[in-house]
C-alpha cells in the first residue's frame, strides 16, 4: 500500500497543477479560438516546407498544443508547428520519395520526441546556454532566407530545379517563361492582403484571409493552373486517428535528421519560456519544458502530425488574446480539433500559392535585422559564428548546419576562454586584503610572489597559462604561491603544466605553493605521479574563509625563504 501511496503522490499533484481554474476557463477557452484559427494556415504552410500533404500540419497543431500544454512548465507556452523544426524535417525527408514521406515523417515526430523527452530527465536543459547567441540568429536568419527563397516556384507556380532554396529561386528567375500568371496574381494578391492587415485589429487572422480571399477568387474564376492542396494528396475527413509508425523506415539519416529537429526546438524552446514568464512568478523548468516538448512529438506522431515545439508566434499571440493558464494552448488544440471535423473538405481547394505567401511574409517578419546588426558590430568572434552558421544553414543540409552551429558555439566558448585568462600578481595589504598588480615576466630571486589566474584552465587554457606564468630562469630560490580557489575540475594538461613549472622552480632552487585547492582537486593532485607533493610542490587546501589558504601559503613560503636565503641581502 506505501508503494501505491508514493507512486500515486506525483500523478495527484500533477492533475492537480492541470486542473483547470473556475475563474479564468472561459477566458482561456476564448483565448484558445484565435490561436486555432492563425494555427490553420501555419499548420499547413509549415507542412509545405517539409514536403508533405498540408494535414500533417494540421493534425500536429491538434495534437502538439493538447498533450504539450498538459505537461509544460511554461503554463502559456504554445507547443505547435514551428517554420524551423518543419524545414530541419523536410531537409531529414529529402531523399524519401514522395510516397513513403509521410511514414517516414511520422517516425521521424516519434524519434524526435523520444529524443525531447531523455533529454529532459537527463536534465540537458543547462547546456542550451552554450549555444551562443550569435550562432543562433546566424541559425535563425539562414532559416528565414531559406524559407523566403523556397516558396518562391509555389508563388509564381513555376517549376524550379536546384539543390537548395536560393539556387531554387534563381532558377525561376532565370526563366520567367516558366511563371505561371494566375498563380503569381494569387499569391501577390496574398501577400498584400497580409501586409495590409499586418497593422490593424485583424493581425491575428490576417493569414486565414490571405488563404480565403484569393482561394475564392480562384475557384470562382475557375483558374484551372493555380494549383491547390488537394493536389498534394488526399485530405482525410473526420476525428484524426492514432497510427503506429512504420519501423521498417527506420535509417540513419532518419535518426540524424530527428536528433538535429530535437536540438533546434529544444533551444527555440528556452528562449520562448523566457519571453513567456508565468503569470503567478513561478519559474518555468527548462528540463520539464523539454519533456512537455517530447510528448508533445510522441502525440503528434501518433496522430500523423510533424514535429512540434515552442512556438514564439502562437505564444505571443496566446498572450496577447488574453490567456490566464495552460488551458488557453490546450483549448487551441482541441478548437483545431472541432475545426478538423467541420472543415477538413474545406481545406482541399486552398490555394498553394497562398500558403507560399503566407511562409513568404512569415519568413520576412522573422528576420531579427537589429539583433543581427548588433552582433556583427560585436567584433570578430561573434562576426564568425553569426556569418559562418548563415552559410551553413543555406548551403547544407539543416542536421549538418545544426551540428556546425553547435560545435561553433564550444569551440568560440573555449576560444573565449583561453582569450580571457589573465595571470596577476597579488600582494598583501593587511588584515587579510590584496591588492592586485600585473605579473612579472620573470620571477625575483630569494623572494615569495603571489599569483592568481582568471580565465579557464582546461585544455588550451591551461598551456595559454604556462606561457603567461613568470619564467623563473635566471632567478635563485624563487617561490611561488599559485591560487586555485574555485577551481573544482582540471584536465591532464593542467597537471602537466604544474609538474613542468614545479620542475623550472626546483631547478632553480625554488619551490611553488598551490593555494585555495578544492578537497576534489588536492586528492587528484596526490594521486598523480606528475606532481610530487611532498617535494618541491605543496598544496594548501581552500577554507571557508577566502584568503586563509592563501596567507597559510605564502607565511611557510616566507619561512621557507628565510630559511634559503642564507647571507644573501634583502632585495
């Protein structure tokens, strides 16, 4: 009975954090209706980019809100279709035919999700922030450009050639003849309503008008040549039901391209908790909200939906429509779900180049020009990563522009490291205070100097640190007192480069003090046999008190001097 109790305890407290409140549903039922009716045509736009029939976006806008929203701790964050994670699966889908896409896309949801989910009990959510900021708008950006220059032939429809979005776009350009007129005039005529009621009350439908109004137009003009959804596929009527994935679709760019969706909304998915804040001051849980993500793809893929993710457009307009809690995403979702029912013949005879405007005007509103512009005036290393992740992201495959970005991001967060490490010179101004002063570039003979080191010590810090340590040749008995405080974790290179410099020190007849070492690093540091403790090294570990260790040390220090010095004059 205990294990019934205690295994009981987090599902009661779960479905009591969910359970909706009397006094805000109504406004979050209201709340929810706007963001399914703008969910419409970004659920099908973001299912055109992944190439695949418009109702897999769809079914995802249902699915993804609904399961999302029961378990996020960002309560007014939206999990649904997003223009990024919809682009990284169509480029995962780019080698399946056309007829095996939507399994393979199912699957790809399910892997996706998985992937959310382990990355949330593992607790990753820390390791978002070594994404750089940088690589992230050159992310961003290079997404933005793809999905503007893509849509291009569905606009004019035209047939294109190329192997990526802007090679795509020159093509129709370079061939004009080829543009089709009544579907560039419709999808025109969408883009200008978008843009004309992008600054009115009716912003948050601007895009089901862009999608309504030429449809119309096209139906009753009866332009033959305008292609529509129906032409995609099959549009399914009724309640969507769950479907089990096709394992036998299962392959390693599957896998790759899953992981690569996984990491893109994980990361869209912080920076929309924190434009998102709860209304009652509860701090959102980055490691909860990857859960929530993941099971918001384990029932998109069920439902035959795309992957889904925070979303910053339908978050932001679930907080502007007046949203109280997690309900308004949920009601979104199952309001998508009543309009599935009623309209999915509806959804057929949409035009496709409309859906091209509707990407086309999202893509160009997204583009972040001042934040861009403020980081290539941040200097060459922030220059870098934004230029080199943009490039990435329209000239490769998105896994592979994922993958540069990230392994940018370490390598200019350690670059940046070995950049700031500094060596200073500490000297005792009483009752237990130092000043500090710059290193010597050699070390005095017969005399203690205090040292301190900001910047990181692992790897490529650590011999930035030998060249910046005073040279003690030339010197007679020098003593030095290294201070570590802080320093919980080093790597071989750092115990390499203490060893080499204890071995300078005792040539000279000197000897050096590591000050303020943590219990974890002075246990390492008498393990090894590279560095003789009970020798020329000694190791004094930190208190509770800063500075202690560090006037222990350099007190036996002068000791030792004293000792040493002999009939040698004081310097």
């Amino acid at each position: 009975m205990g294990h019934v109790a205690v295994s009981a305890h987090p599902v009661l407290r779960w479905l009591r954090s969910v359970r909706p409140e009397r006094r805000n549903f109504r406004a979050d039922v209201v709340a929810g209706l706007p963001g399914a009716i703008s969910s419409v045509p970004d659920g099908m736009a973001t299912a055109v980019l992944v190439g695949v029939n418009p109702i897999h976006g769809l079914y995802a806008s249902f699915a993804g809100p609904v399961a999302g929203g029961l378990s996020s701790s960002t309560r007014l964050m939206v999990i649904t279709t997003t223009s990024a994670s919809a682009l990284a699966a169509g480029s995962a889908l780019a080698g399946v035919n056309s007829a095996d896409r939507p399994a393979a896309l199912i699957l790809l949801t399910l892997i996706a999700g998985v992937a959310m989910i382990v990355a949330g009990i593992a607790k990753l959510g820390r390791y978002t922030r070594f994404v750089s900021h940088s690589v992230m708008i050159g992310f961003l950006t290079g997404i933005s450009v793809n999905i503007f220059f893509g849509q291009i032939p569905d606009l004019t429809g035209a047939e294109a050639s190329g192997g990526y979005a802007l090679a795509k776009a020159a093509d129709v350009l370079l061939h004009p003849s080829r543009i089709d007129i009544p579907s560039l005039l419709t999808g025109l005529a969408a883009l200008g309503i978008l843009i004309s009621l992008s600054q009115t009350r009716l912003a948050p439908v601007g895009a089901l008008v862009a999608l309504a109004v030429p449809t119309a137009v096209v139906i009753i003009a009866g332009a033959d040549s305008v292609a529509q959804v129906k032409d995609v596929g099959e549009i399914p009527r009724g309640v969507p039901v769950p479907h089990l994935p096709t394992l036998g679709m299962l392959s390693l760019p599957l896998v790759t391209g899953a992981l690569a969706v996984a990491a893109i909304v994980l990361v869209q998915g912080s920076g929309v908790a924190e434009a998102a804040p709860n209304r009652d001051g509860t701090s959102s849980n980055s490691n909860r909200d990857f859960i929530a993500q993941g099971v918001g793809n384990l029932a998109s893929g069920f439902f035959r939906g795309q992957p889904v993710g925070g979303s910053v457009g339908q978050t932001a307009l679930n907080q502007a429509v007046g949203a109280r809690t997690r309900w308004a995403a949920i009601c979104a979702g199952l309001w998508m779900l009543v309009i599935l029912v009623a309209f999915s013949g509806v959804v057929g005879v949409v035009a496709m180049p409309t859906l091209a405007a509707v990407l086309i005007f999202a893509a160009a509103g997204s583009l972040r020009l001042g934040e861009l512009k403020t980081i290539l005036r941040t200097g060459p290393t922030s220059q870098i990563a934004v230029v080199a992740t943009f490039v990435a992201t329209l000239f490769l495959p998105v896994a592979a522009a994922v993958g540069i970005g990230v392994t940018l991001s370490l390598l200019l967060q350690l670059n940046q490291g070995v950049m700031d490490l500094k060596v200073v010179e500490l000297k005792p101004a009483g009752e237990g205070r130092w000043t500090e002063h710059p290193a010597p570039e050699r070390l005095p003979s017969h005399r203690t100097t205090v040292l301190d080191v900001y910047g990181s010590l692992l790897y490529a810090g650590a011999r930035t640190l030998s060249a910046h340590l005073p040279d003690p040749a030339g010197a007679e008995a020098p003593a030095v007192v290294l201070r570590l405080r802080g320093r919980t974790a080093v790597g071989a290179t750092f115990v390499k480069v203490v060893a080499d410099y204890a071995a300078a020190l005792d040539a000279a007849g000197g000897r050096l003090y590591l000050s303020g070492v943590d219990h974890g690093l002075a246990e390492l540091l008498r393990r090894t046999d590279r560095v003789d403790v009970s020798g020329p090294v000694s190791v004094f570990e930190a208190t509770e008190l800063v500075g202690e260790s560090t006037g222990q040390a350099l007190h036996e220090a002068e000791t030792w001097e004293v000792g040493h010095r002999g009939d040698v004059p004081d310097r």
